[in-house]
C-alpha cells in the first residue's frame, strides 16, 4: 500500500459478519446476482446461469471468475481465482476469467475506496471478499443439491467441481447453476481453515499463460480490432507544458490512408485507417506551440535546484523525534552525504493504448485501465454523459509499474476529446484507437520524480549516532490530484517520504524535512513509489553507519532494528546467502532491507567486476515475509521480476533533457535490463498465517542499495548519483 494508505487497507480487512453486512448494503461488493434487480443480473448472467458479481457458474461447468482488479503480468487474476476456486472446491481446469466492468458498487478496492489497482493492495484487500464469494457459491449449490435430491445439506460433499451426496447422488457445478442461482444467499458462509486449504498456499496454474502463450486476438488493449476503426496518433508538445495554438496539415492529408486531423488541448491528433499511415502524417504535420508555460531547462539545472533546496529548512514531515540539529551541533564527528535520483520512465513493453466509441448516447472504451472509477467519471463528464452510460471494457495490459495509474486520467480524456470533437464535426460515430508509440511513451512524462537527499549524522566518538538530520526535495505526485486530500497533509506528500520519515531503526534523534519542488514535467508513482529512493538512502546509509562504528553491516541492523518482521528476513537472507562466510576473490556482498505494502523484504547481492570496470550482478538472494503465501510461484516470479527491474534502474536507466527536450527516445537509448545482466536470483519466503500483504512491488527496492552496498565493500565508496552508469560501474 501507500503510505498514507496504511490505515485504510487496515479497515478494508472486515470480519465475515460485518463483510455480509456491507455486501446487503452494496458496499463490500457480495451482492448475488439472484437478488439484483432483473436490469443488473442479465449484464451477470444469461438464463441457465447462476451468476453475482464475482463468481459465475455456466451450465458447461465452466466457473467464471469476474476480476475487479487490472492484471498487467502480477497474476492478480490467478491469485483471486484461487481464493475462489479454493472456497468453492472448484477443479482447477474449470476456472476461467474476465474482467469486471467498472461499476464503484460491486468493485471497489477496499483500501481506496473506488475502483482501481495499485499500492500492491489487490490480494491485501480482495482476501476475504473473494474467499467468501466463492463460499457462499458453494452453500448455495449444495443447497440446490439438496433440494433437489431430497437429501440433508450435511450429507453432501464436493471436490473437485463435483457435487456428491452420501447415497451416491452427484451432480457437476453446470448441472446446479440454475437451480442455486434460486437459493437463498446464506447469511454466513463458513470459510474454510488453513488446513482444509487445497489451493491457497500452493501452487495454482496461471490463468493466463494459454491465451498469452497462443497470441490470443484481442488479449490486449493494442490488439482491439473493431469494424470500421480509425487510429490515431498524436503530434505532443516538444517540451513538458507547451500546448498547441495551431497546425498546417496539408502534407499529412495526402497520405493515403488518412482520414481527419484534430486538435486537443493535449495535441494534434492524426486519424487514418491504420497505424502506419498515421504515424507518417504526423511526421508531415506543423504544429504551432505556446510555450510561455513549458519546461526549458535541463535537467542538469533541475537536479541543482533540488541539491539547492536541501541546503535550506523544510517542511517537517512527521515520524520525527528528538533534537536531531541540536545533537549534531555537539556530535564528535559529523558526515553529510547528498543524492541525486534522476526521472525515470515505467517503460512497460506495451506503451499506452486506448480504443473509444462514442455516439452522442453512450460511450464505450477498451484498454488496461488501471483506476476504472476515476477514468469512467473523467470521460464521462468530458463527454457530457452520466458514469452509468460509459462502459469500461478493461483488458489484460503488457506491464504498468505505474503508469496506467492516471489520477487525471490522460490517455482516456484524449481519447474521449478526439472522439467527441468527430462527432460535433457531424462525422459518423466509429471506433478510434489511440496509439502511443515506444518513442511517445518514454517521453511522454509521467516519470519517477527527479529527487535530492540530504543525509547529515553526527556521531560520537565511539562512532555511534548521536542524531540525524534528513532532507528530501522533490515534485510531489499527489499535489493537484484528486488524492491529495488523502496523501497530503500540511504540505507534505507520503508518498514522497514513505521510507525515510520515520526509519525501522532506532536513533536517538532524526528529523526529516521535505521541499515540494515546482516543473511543468509530469510526475507518476512507479514502482515502489517513494521506496525506489528512500530505500537506497536509507540501506547505504546504514552501511555507511555500520562502517563507523566499525561493525558488520547485518549486526549493525539488527541490534538497532526495530520491527521483528524486518529483523526476521534479515536473518533468513543472511542465512541462505552465507552471510558469515568468506567470498572467493573477487567477489562481494551488499545487504539492504525495505518494509514497503505491508511487506518486508531483504536482499544480498553478490557481485564482481568485469575487465572494464563495470559490475556484474552475480546472484541476488530475496527473503520475503508478505503475510500468508497465497500462491508461492507467483511470490517468486514477482520478486525475480522486482529486482530485474529495480536493477535495471539503479545501473543504467535515466530521463535527461537538454534545453526541456526528452534525450531518450526508445530502448536503444533508455536502456532496460538486459538478458546478460540478469543475474540468479534465489526467493525465500517465510511461512506466515499473517494477513496477506502486496508483493508486485516490495522486490524492487532493496537490489539498489544491496548492490551500492557490496560496490562499497569492494571500492570503498558508495554511489550516490544515480544511474550507475554514470561512474563507470554500468
């Protein structure tokens, strides 16, 4: 979760009787579908069905199971269809998927409060939800069996999608849909206990490998065909805050293939019958741009204002004790580190993508939305319609991190935008997918926020701390948004300091202050959010502790650490990636651990030097305490991907812009992880009955500062300027 968000997912984990009592009043989102109103079941269900908003039952015995969250590769819809299947005794191969529509009543994410996915919340909030969907789904067709047998309810069992009676009487889940979509729903439906788990703890088979693995037509959003559909493709201002006054498009309508030219406040849209001519017309157009408002510096420039803004007293943030300034005023010895993060783009392999229909009436849209309550009201309201007349068809996405995550909706306004400016044009209402190519998307903004540390100990002359004094500069994420009621409070921004307003160690005095930087570029959460930074300075500046005190970088953490959860994945990662024992030559370790979504995990990283200098990650050993296992493999595989992705980043990925222009363009010159740079990483996971907390992000913070930190044993220096990269070690 996000930081400021602690509290919500706390309360979004209700007892069953208080979930059935908000499920009776439209809040939990455990309304059957037998007792909707005829209107609402038949978008549910067709006759023969039995059907409510997360589980649907088909008379070929296939179970459906409606996915209120966005899978964009986590496994999110594997994880909820587990819980699912589990609870309702399901065999695994009848299980199928689909995506909910975008309907705030029955889909809310319980930490949020609306419909949407991010903050790692999607299995923390949707345990119990899904548990007891597919639970009262079972009551109700034993019930039906019953009735229909004649038998006492307790005599009958099921397994593996078969219903059997003690007389020998059976019936598969098909054979019962009609007749349980009849039922009472049960005012309380037992849950299974852990020991009764078939699924939950265990593997589960991804539910999305065989349409992936085949190509499916229309898996994606970028694959959604539709009769007679336009794509559209858009000129965007150079720099961050230019806005278009005008445009010559007399070239651009002579390609074959184009159809229309449209200006929207975000730029001008090229609309042919297919994406290469689009892309070729915009080439041809010239557009005129206001950029009284735009960004013009580089970000060599930006980078020095924030270093600047750390030198100077900000905002206290809270999570602060003692008298930080007054104890290093007195201290012995004192050390001041600063840090520079650079912008970084989310880069998924599918760049952003939408496709809309709009007739004046109604609207309707395809894409991976990620946030369906805010993009539904957005579009709506640019549309003039109510949210109940524009449908969301959310699809599979190809990676996020982030950035589908639009507090502004963007991508759906332009959509929504160009469609309408069409249709008052008097054209005929159609199909119009907009395209966001590679090079469109990694200078398309919505970066990880360029940030500066300031990191000020002081130390007495034992070598141990005596206070420290901490200063953040960055562009907030939330400030104008529709969160910031929520994420800020008394200027300061959590999800810009989460990680470093209050450390898991314990001090005896530290004081954090922030500075909420100003820029036309535009800021996103990415993945880990303000961890993918305070996590870095946090660990490097433990070691850089340790060194001073002249301990061992994990006995230093753990006779200072406060949370025995954190203390606990320290031990096992030491454990398993032999800590205590010596290395060959030639190789090092680093060390780091970051509690982030509830979730707590530490990495050692093992390295060596190639011939020229650069690293080479070795082996990154995980342990990973994310509350009950739900479904291991996918833990792993969402670690292994965190800490490809949280390495690609610290060694070689950076936005720079000269003169307010984007450098990068695609992956030949923002560069992601490479195959060869991958290293082996080893997952371990500690058994918990713990509520189950978010795993798609908490992987990524602890590579960078892991590797910094075994750089560091090495050389005896720590970066502090990041990429990597930039001094020669990628």
């Amino acid at each position: 979760m996000f930081h400021f968000m602690k509290d919500q997912i706390q309360a979004a984990k209700p007892s069953r009787r208080s979930f059935l009592k908000m499920s009776a009043a439209g809040v939990g989102g455990f309304i059957l579908a037998a007792s909707l109103p005829g209107a609402s079941r038949k978008a549910f269900a067709s006759e023969g069905d039995f059907a409510q908003p997360f589980v649907h039952i088909r008379p070929d015995n296939k179970v459906v199971v409606l996915i209120k969250h966005l899978d964009k590769g986590q496994g999110t819809a594997t994880g909820l269809a587990t819980l699912v299947a589990d609870e309702l005794d399901a065999d695994a191969a009848q299980i199928e998927t689909n995506f909910a529509p975008a309907n705030v009543e029955l889909y809310k994410n319980l930490a949020f409060g609306m419909q949407g996915t991010g903050g790692s919340t999607a299995m923390a909030n949707s345990f119990l939800q899904y548990r007891t969907a597919g639970a009262a789904a079972k009551a109700m067709l034993v019930a039906a069996a019953a009735r229909k047998w004649g038998v006492d309810a307790a005599t009958i069992t099921v397994s593996k999608g078969v219903v059997t009676s003690a007389s020998g009487q059976s019936a598969s889940f098909g054979d019962l849909a009609a007749l349980a979509a009849n039922e009472d729903v049960p005012a309380e439906p037992v849950l299974k206990t852990p020991d009764q788990w078939v699924y939950i703890g265990k593997s589960f088979p991804r539910v999305d490998v065989p349409a992936k693995s085949h190509g499916s037509v229309g898996l994606y959003g970028m694959d959604h065909q539709a009769e007679n559909m336009l794509v559209a493709v858009l000129a965007r201002p150079p720099r961050f805050g230019g806005v278009p006054t005008g445009f010559e498009a007399a070239k651009a309508r002579e390609v074959k293939g184009v159809v229309d030219v449209v200006q929207v406040p975000s730029g001008v849209a090229v609309l042919a019958t297919s994406t290469w001519p689009a892309i070729a017309a915009r080439d041809l157009l010239e557009v005129t741009w206001d950029e009284s408002g735009a960004e013009t510096r580089s970000t060599d420039e930006m980078a020095k204002e924030l270093a600047d803004m750390t030198a100077t007293k900000g905002i206290s943030v809270p999570g602060s004790h003692g008298d930080a300034e007054a104890a290093i005023a007195s201290a012995a010895k004192v050390i001041e580190v600063d840090y520079a993060f650079p912008f970084l783009a989310h880069a998924p392999m599918e760049p952003l993508d939408i496709t809309v229909f709009f007739d004046g009436e109604k609207a309707e849209f395809w894409t991976g939305s990620q946030f369906q309550t805010i993009d539904q009201m957005v579009s709506s309201k640019i549309l003039g319609l109510t949210p109940d007349k524009v449908t969301i068809n959310t699809t599979w996405a190809g990676g996020s991190f982030g950035r589908r995550a639009q507090p502004d909706s963007h991508y759906f306004a332009e959509a929504a935008l160009i469609a309408k400016a069409r249709l008052e044009a008097g054209n005929a209402a159609q199909p119009i997918k907009v395209v966001w190519t590679r090079e469109d998307d990694i200078r398309g903004g919505y970066y990880r926020p360029m940030v500066a540390h300031k990191a000020k100990v002081g130390f007495d002359d034992k070598g141990q701390v005596t206070g420290w004094s901490h200063r953040v500069a960055a562009k907030s994420i939330m400030q104008g948004t529709a969160f910031e009621q929520f994420a800020m409070k008394d200027g300061v921004d959590a999800t810009t300091v989460e990680g470093i307003g209050e450390l898991p160690y314990e001090l005896p005095a530290f004081q954090t202050e922030v500075h909420n930087a100003k820029t036309p570029v535009p800021v996103l959460w990415w993945r880990s959010v303000g961890h993918t930074h305070t996590g870095f300075v946090a660990e490097t500046m433990m070691d850089r502790l340790a060194k001073e005190a002249g301990e061992d970088p994990l006995d230093y953490r753990l006779k200072r650490i406060k949370n025995e959860r954190l203390a606990g994945v320290l031990k096992l990662v030491a454990e398993k990636a032999n800590w205590s024992t010596p290395l060959p030559e030639g190789r090092y370790r680093g060390i780091a651990a970051v509690e982030s979504f509830g979730s707590y995990v530490a990495e050692v990283a093992e390295i060596s030097f190639r011939e020229d200098g650069t690293v080479k990650v070795e082996k990154v050993t995980c342990a990973v305490d994310c509350g009950l296992p739900i479904n291991p493999d996918n833990i792993v595989a969402q670690v292994e991907g965190g800490v490809g992705y949280g390495l690609g980043a610290v060694l070689r990925n950076e936005i720079t812009m000269t003169d307010g222009e984007v450098d990068q363009s695609n992956f030949d010159t923002y560069l992601p992880l490479r195959m060869t740079d991958m290293p082996k990483v080893e997952v371990h996971i500690v058994p918990s009955t713990e509520a189950p907390t978010g795993i798609g992000e908490p992987g990524t913070p602890p590579v960078g500062p892991a590797v910094a930190n075994a750089i560091a044993a090495a050389k005896g220096e720590w970066v502090t300027v990041l990429p990597f990269s930039r001094h020669g070690y990628a």
